[in-house]
C-alpha cells in the first residue's frame, strides 16, 4: 500500500498549515532538498526521513498555492453578479443558500469573479439557480463562532452576502442550470410529503437544504447522517444495476472494454447529478479504478485505491480535508476495509443469506465505530444506537 504512507504526511502536512504556515520560497526550498536527499542520502532510514519531510512539505505547498482570498472587496459596497448554486434553507427569519459571486463592480468597469459565499436571504422572490444582480457587501464573518467561521474559510467559503428584497436590481433565472438542478426539479413532482421528498433529494441529488430541522436532528442523534450523505454506498447500488443492464455487452468481442466505460461514465454522470461533493468523488474515483481493472490481471487493493482517490483530491483542493462528508466518507470506507472485510471473510457462512445478513450488520457496525469520533466532535453527540441502527437500515 505505497499511496497509503504517501497521503499520511501529506495531510499531516496540512494540518500544520493551519498554525504554521511558511513561506512558498521556504518550503520550495525545503522540497528541493529533500529530493536531493531522498536521492542521495544514506542509509536508507535516512533517506526515509527526508522522503516523509519532503510530503509533509508538499502538503505545505499545496495549502500555499490554494490560498482562499476573496477576489470581491470586503465590506464595500458593489454591484455583484451572484448565482444560487444551491437550494434554499429556511432558517428562523431567514433563508440561507451557497452563493457564488461572479463578477462584481464599483463604477463603470466589471471585474470577474469566482467567490463561493454564503447567503443570508430576506425575500422570496428567489430560488435554486437564479442569477441576481445586486446591490450588496461582502462581509468576511460567516457566524459570530469563531470556530466555525474559521472550519467554513477552510471549507472554501470565503465570506457571506445578506441579500433583502430592495437589494435586488434583476433577477435572471438560469435555465440551464445543470443537470442536478434538473434532478431536483424532476423529484419535486414525486414525493409530496416534506419530510419523504427532502430523505429522497438528499439521497439521490445529495440535498439536504429542504430538510426540516428536527428531521435533520433526529438522523444526527441516530448516527445515521452518514446514511444521506451520497457516498459510496448509493455509487455502488448503481454500479450494480449499471454492470447488469450492460452485460449483454459482454457477448460482443471487447464488448467488456465498452460496458466498463460506459459503466464509468454512469457513475460520473451521477456525481454530476449529486453534487461532486468529497464523499462522492471520492467513492467514484475508487469504483472507476475497481471498474476499469477488474477484467485485467492488475490487483485491486481497496486501502490503496482509498489513498490514492484522497491523494487526488487533495492535491487538487487540500481545503476538501475539512469537508465534514469526506471526512466520514474516508473514515467509513477505511474502518470497511481494515476491519469490516477480514472479519467477514473469517467467519466464513456458508448459506449465502446469512453471509449476507451477518456482512451487512458487520459493516453497519464497524461503519458507525470508526466514524463515531468525527461525528460526536461535530455534532456534539455520541450515537451508539447507531452502531445498531445502521446495519438494520442499510
């Protein structure tokens, strides 16, 4: 598993970027020394040493080269050009949604932009995938926490708009918003219920922005968030119906070659559809490797496919290290194969039921153990009935 001692100092290295940040000139220096001595030094222990240096400060570079900076001015007011990239959540007073400011002026000229926010909404004249221009400030406190105003700089927002009815200069409502606005509108026709309809968005569209709140309460109290987070549970539901409605393919010569790829091309499909939050690209990335090789003769190593796809998508954006959903995704699907695999394959059942039963409990309860840290540190609770809620909902 060579990925797996690669990403270790990597987010190590992270992590001290939060309170010890250097210099880029410092830790470039800092890389090219260690390569020299991963090269040359010896004996090998040594060599080690400065590989492990060389990751924690690559994970040092990567936060300095990704710095979260606002390119829309603070506390000034401007015109802005703000797109809802999310659905509306009604709040005590207000609404809140994620924004995104693309463009912004103070006088004649526009600048262009590209600012994730939050919006702090007092009207109802909006909605998911509007396009608003608007007379605003961009503030750089999300929430009076201080803790949590630093976790959602670090998650990538780089500050929050409150946005009133007289603040609204035009309002164009963006038809082609996608093909996940498109899902979440298709589901609206379906179930009516509030509570049925926002448990069946989140699960399908990865939304979670119309639940009540004291449903959403009720799955955190439970242990059972994780199971509305769209995840590699729901990607492998549908890799499973995908790979049976494609096997006739597999009758064609290199027909297996084209139902892989269409198969992989489903699965992104649906990342698309839900979102591409952490948990899902995380778990698409992992399904395509086992897609792609598993009519070769590569082996497929499930903690090291899990390293690599966490390798990937830190180098791309090392803020997704604090995104709550990729944070239990890794953990889950980590605690599945260290333990939920080898004490399934040791208890070796013969009928294929009770294998099925007694694995779908194994792997609810391990599942809910190694998530249950994050959980209780986020949601300020300890779910044990979830390690036994869990295996029965799944």
């Amino acid at each position: 598993m060579p990925m797996l001692s690669v990403v270790i100092p990597v987010i190590v290295g992270i992590l001290l970027a939060r309170d010890l940040c250097i210099p880029v000139w410092v830790a470039c220096s800092g890389i090219l020394i260690s390569v020299v001595g991963v090269l040359y030094a010896r004996p090998d222990w040594v060599s080690q040493c400065f590989l492990a240096l060389l990751l924690i400060l690559l994970g040092q570079f990567l936060v300095i080269t990704h710095p979260n900076i606002a390119s829309t001015p603070y506390d000034t007011a401007v015109e802005m050009r703000v797109s809802i990239v999310s659905p509306i959540a009604a709040r005590e007073g207000y609404s809140v949604a994620d924004g995104h400011i693309e463009a912004w002026r103070k006088g004649e000229r526009w600048h262009d932009a590209n600012d994730r926010v939050q919006l702090w909404l007092r009207c109802d004249t909006l909605g998911y995938g509007d396009r608003v221009h608007i007379a605003g400030e961009l503030r750089e406190r999300i929430s009076k926490h201080e803790e949590y105003n630093a976790l959602m700089h670090r998650r990538g927002y780089v500050g929050g708009v409150a946005l009133a009815e007289w603040q609204i200069l035009d309002i164009e409502d963006d038809k082609a918003g996608g093909v996940r606005r498109y899902a979440i509108e298709k589901l609206a026709r379906y179930a009516k219920d509030t509570a049925s309809h926002s448990v069946v968005e989140g699960m399908v569209a990865g939304s979670r922005y119309n639940m009540p709140a004291a449903l959403r309460a009720s799955y955190s109290k439970t242990g059972l968030s994780h199971i509305l987070a769209v995840s590699g549970l729901h990607l492998g539901i549908i890799l499973v119906v995908v790979n049976l409605l494609l096997s006739p393919l597999k009758l064609l010569h290199r027909g297996h070659i084209i139902a892989d790829i269409l198969a992989v091309a489903v699965l992104w499909l649906f990342v698309s559809m839900s979102g591409a939050s952490p948990s899902v690209v995380r778990a698409a990335l992992m399904f395509s490797v086992l897609q792609l090789i598993k009519n070769s003769t590569a082996n497929y190593n499930p903690m090291n496919a899990l390293a690599v796809a966490v390798f990937v998508m830190l180098f791309c954006n090392p803020q997704t290290l604090y995104d709550i959903s990729f944070q239990l995704s890794v953990l889950a699907v980590a605690g599945i194969v260290a333990w939920g695999g080898p004490i399934v394959r040791s208890l070796k059942i013969k009928s294929r039921i009770a294998a099925s039963v007694t694995s779908t409990f194994v792997i609810g309860v391990v599942a809910t153990l190694w998530t249950m840290p994050v959980v209780s540190a986020t949601f300020d609770n300890i779910p044990v009935v979830g390690v036994v809620a869990t295996p029965i909902v799944l």
